[in-house]
C-alpha cells in the first residue's frame, strides 16, 4: 500500500524563494520536487489519517528561518517556530500507533535545498551561504498529504489554515 507524506505548506513568495534554491543547488539528475519542509515521511494512506490531518483547526502562523544546516551531503534551512513545534507535537500524538521509527524521533523542522553531493561541495556551499546569512520569517498556510509511489509524489490535499 503506499504512504502518505506530510508537509507544510508556505506562503508562494517564501515556497518560490526555496523553490529557486533548490533549483540552484540540488543536482539536476535527483531533483523531481519542489522545496518542502516534512513533518511526517510515513504515514497509512487511509480515510483515518486524511481525517486526523483535516481536522486540526489551524491559524497561519510565522516560521523563522534562522540558519543553515550542514547535512554531510547536502545543505538546508533551519526553520524554527513554537506553534509548529506544538503542531507537529500534537499530530504525533495523534498518529503515534502509525509512525515509522523516523517520525517518532526528534523533529528537526528544516527546508532542503541541496543533498546527495560529495561533502566537500556541500561544506562550500553551506560555508558561502552562511556568509551572507540574514534571518528572515515565513509564513505557514496549511498542511499538503502526498502519496509517494513508485518513488514519486502524487498530490492528493491541501488543507489550509485559517
């Protein structure tokens, strides 16, 4: 059966900022997706889970974009935000009899922009971004449930915030 991923969903001008990053960055040959910050990689592709996710009654709510992340092969953004935080807290709780090892471990909220280079590429570019660096905020608009097929992603919802 395939899984469901969950991701969250950002205002267009951040998501097309990450968008464009990832373009710049990600080898061309591994890149099929669009920026996106998971909350969940794993989840049963059932009525009970799209109902879990669709009823959380959310506000939009800011994120703060507050660093980069060396990932060893590649770079990302660190996000950080209270109410995602307490979100993503109370999802896992929610769906804990459902997660996969990975989902229950500590959640590290961040927006991948290049993986699967050799290290000392990765350093370079993690090193030059760090540089230039300034904090900047975006805002979270929902929820997106992909189905992940044949190692490809398939939209199934989107569920916005307030």
């Amino acid at each position: 059966m395939p899984a469901l991923i969950l991701t969250l969903k950002l205002d267009s001008l951040s998501q097309t900022f990450f968008d464009e990053q990832r373009k710049r960055y990600f080898p061309p040959e591994r890149n099929f997706l669009n920026a996106h910050l998971t909350l969940f990689h794993q989840l049963p592709d059932t009525a009970g889970t799209m109902q879990v996710v669709g009823n959380i009654k959310q506000e939009q709510f800011k994120c703060d974009v507050t660093g980069l992340l060396f990932l060893g092969a590649g770079v990302a953004y660190k996000i950080e935000s209270l109410a995602l935080n307490a979100l993503h807290n109370k999802l896992k709780h929610d769906l804990l009899e459902h997660l996969i090892q990975q989902d229950k471990q500590g959640f590290r909220p961040h927006i991948t922009i290049q993986n699967k280079v050799p290290a000392e590429t990765a350093k370079q570019l993690f090193n030059g971004l760090t540089l230039s660096f300034k904090p900047f905020r975006v805002k979270a608009t929902g929820f997106e449930l992909w189905r992940y097929v044949d190692g490809y992603w398939q939209h199934v919802v989107f569920y916005p915030f307030k």
